[in-house]
C-alpha cells in the first residue's frame, strides 16, 4: 500500500479543492493548468501552496471569534 501523504480523505472534496487552488494560483499571478503542472518552479508551487495555507488560517481565525 503507498504512503503518499498529499492524497484526498473526502474524495467529494477533490473538486473544490483544485477551485481553492487556482483561486490561490491567480491571487499570486501563477498559471496553472488543469491536470499535471510539473512545470512549475520550485518558488512558484510554493506560493500557491503558500497562500492556501494563508486562507486557510485567515478562515480558521475568523471562526474563532
């Protein structure tokens, strides 16, 4: 059995979360392309996966209050 971490638990899921990814991808000004981006630069990926993470704390802090 593979040990990959980045699969998706709620398969339901998958759809919205490649919309929060390309909404995270033009807030940077990365393109990205549905399917495989291996093309991307190392500095690149890491924006978009950077704020993903930004919204997602954003999102958790204001339910907090």
């Amino acid at each position: 059995m593979s040990n990959r971490s980045n699969r998706v638990l709620v398969p339901q899921a998958k759809e919205g979360l490649n919309r929060f990814k390309m909404e995270a991808a033009s807030e940077v000004g990365v393109s990205l392309k549905e399917g495989y981006n291996g093309d991307l630069t190392s500095r690149e990926a890491g924006s978009v996966g950077g704020q993903m993470v930004k919204k997602m704390v954003e999102a958790y802090e204001s339910n907090l209050k």
